[in-house]
DNA sequence: AAGCTAGACAACCGCGTTCCG
DNA sequence: TCGGAACGCGGTTGTCTAGCT
C-alpha cells in the first residue's frame, strides 16, 4: 500500500500550534521557502514538506488579511471564475493579502451559493433560466434518452466554452504588446484539455436536478435586478447582499442521470486535444484576460456603449461555437 | 445547559507537472 | 531520454464555533 508522504512515523499532522507557526515563521523569513522537503528538518518540525509549504502559503503572515471580501474583491473572483474557471491561485494573485485557500473557500461556502440565489449557474455563469431554454421542452414528449442526451451536450459545451474561454483565443485577438484586449467574439478553436475531463466529470453532480428544483429556482428576470449594466458590472454593487431566495441543495439527482451518457461523450471531445500549440497560446491568452477582467474590476468605470456584460459575452461565444462546430450538436445517431 | 446544525476555515489527499540526476 | 522526487494545484474532508432549539 503506497503512503502518502505526510503518513510517515514521526510526521505530525492535523492543525499547526502557535509555537510551529514561530519556528516555520522564524525560518521562513531567514531563509525564504526554498525547498520544502528541507524546511521541517532545518526548522526543527516534525511536519512533511507539503504540510509545511500549505502552511506557510495558509499561515498568518502579516501580509495576509483576515478581513471580510469586500464586493468588489467578489465581483472580481467572480469575473476571473468566469473567465478562467477554478484556478485559484491564479485569482488569488489578483487579490493582494488573500491565498488562494481563502478564495476557493470564499467560493465555495459563499459565492457559489450567492450565484444559485440569484439564478445563476456557478459553474457555467449562464442563467438557469437560460439553460433550460437550451434543454429545450423539458417536460415535453421527448424521449428520455433524447433529453439527458441534448442535456449532457449543453453542458458540455458549456463546460468546453468555460474551458476553451481561458485555453484559446485566436490569433489576431492574442496581444502583442501585453496591452489588455476584450475578450474575443470570433469562433474559438476548440481543444479538449484535462481540464474538460475534470468539469465533465467533476462537475457533473452540480448540473444534474429535478425538474422541481429547476422551476423553484429564481429565473433570470430577479438575477436580471442585479445586472448592473449601467457600469457594465455583472453585479450590482449591493446586489449580492440582496439575495432572499431558499438556497438551492448543491447536489441533486435525477432518477435518469446515467455516468454512461457522460463517460461515451468525452469522445465526443477527445478529437480536438493533439494541439500542443495551443497549450503555448493560451497562457498569454489567459494572462490579457485576467488582465483585462482585473483592470475592469479595479476602475469600475465601464463604457455604458460598450455594454455587453460577461455573461453575455460568454453567450455570445458560445452561439458563435455552435455555428463553428455544428456537429457538436448533433445526437449520436446510434451509441449501441 | 445540552444537543444539534450550519457555516467558516484549516488541512489533507490525489494527481499532473516540473525538475534534476 | 528516462525515471524518480519534489512541487503546485484543486477538490475534498475534518474541525471548530456560533447560533438555534
């Protein structure tokens, strides 16, 4: 049986006390963070590297804060999720004084819930209400296989244009001088990374409720009261304060959700992921684009003409994908 | 006062990537 | 070039605490 490396004899676990916080604390700022694997001997720590390193990126360093999120520090992971999905320690760069451990919890046991609330899907930052258009009649006469079928695809394609939004841009969208573009309209290129794998799969138990919960859930006329388009922020800046409907349960089920439907359309995906070049793209991509969502977030002052929100940029993408890639929307004519 | 529950946060785990001999 | 070790990240779990019954 394989160990992990903090399971070894005389490795403690389990919350750090003040006194290893001094000895790390005092090391740390002697010698830096170099090499972790040697911080606990040389720090007199009967911790594991790793344990070591979380902390030191977790510990109370007086440049941390341990203040509330501010709206606007929320506005801002809320954009940069948009934009480039959960990669927090990206975002938390963005947010002097937070780690990205403050940000993934701040997400999860906060703004995800404030999304819901408010008729917005937190994984694919799309309104619920405009999800369910694209399943199509729901509750119409279509064949169950055929319903879980468009269902899986929609998401997929919500989860490939949430992946493809921080992997590629095209060309002529990149930036050449580290200025900060808006965000491209023009069809992406696709490519499936295993970052699609992980929303595919990891995600799927967000994306699957009764029809019940769905109609239960605010449409996107309330979220609408908290698009402020006249600054052309997302949210409003009181707006996520402003929530009163029942929390919507995080994982639902639904009696016909099959893993198969998921597990046979990956290959549906798995075409598009030979271009290593893209990979070498998509870095500056992602760079312009938190560039871009931070300094919006920071000036607050957003051109009224311009007005196309995020989300409905992202929209916008996403129309413009599925006339790109029609075949993507096509049923599987026969799984068996 | 005791028990329960939900929220917040700290820490762990597993996996992919990078580094280095 | 290859393989193992180390690193870094994101998801998940554990623990503590405040509030409620």
């Amino acid at each position: 049986m394989v160990r992990s490396p903090c399971e070894k004899i005389n490795v403690k676990r389990g919350v750090w006390t003040a006194e290893e916080d001094r000895n790390k604390l005092a090391f740390g700022s002697k010698h830096g963070s170099g090499n972790w694997t040697s911080v606990p001997k040389k720090a007199r720590l009967k911790r594991c590297g790793k344990s070591c390193r979380l902390r030191w990126s977790n510990c109370p360093r007086p440049d941390l804060k341990h203040d509330n999120f501010t709206t606007q520090e929320e506005d801002l992971i809320i954009k940069l999720h948009a934009a480039i999905g959960s990669r927090w320690s990206i975002i938390a760069q963005q947010l002097p004084g937070r780690t990205d451990n403050d940000v993934k919890n701040h997400w999860n046991t906060k703004l995800k819930k404030k999304l819901s609330q408010m008729g917005i899907d937190p994984v694919t930052h799309k309104p619920f209400s405009k999800l369910i258009a694209d399943y199509g009649n729901i509750g119409g006469c279509q064949k169950p296989s055929t319903q879980i079928g468009s269902i899986n695809k929609d998401f997929k394609n919500a989860m490939m244009l949430k992946s493809e939004s921080h992997q590629t841009q095209p060309q002529e969208f990149r930036n050449t001088n580290d200025q900060p573009k808006l965000p491209p309209t023009s069809p992406p290129k696709i490519e499936t990374t295993r970052t699609n794998f992980l929303f595919n799969r990891t995600h799927s138990d967000n994306i699957s409720m009764d029809l019940a919960q769905v109609q239960g859930m605010p449409m996107m006329s309330d979220a609408s009261n908290c698009l402020d388009f006249e600054n052309g922020s997302v949210f409003g800046e009181d707006c996520l304060s402003k929530t009163s409907s029942p929390s919507i349960p995080s994982t639902c089920s639904t009696s016909a959700f099959s893993w198969n439907d998921f597990l046979l359309e990956d290959a549906f995906t798995t075409p598009f992921c030979d271009n290593h070049e893209h990979d070498m793209l998509m870095s500056k991509d992602l760079v312009s684009q938190i560039e871009n969502v931070t300094r919006q977030s920071s000036d607050f002052q957003f051109s009224s003409s311009s007005d196309i929100s995020f989300i409905e940029a992202m929209l916008d993408q996403e129309n413009e994908m599925f006339l790109s890639f029609p075949h993507l929307m096509e049923e599987p004519s026969n799984l068996s």
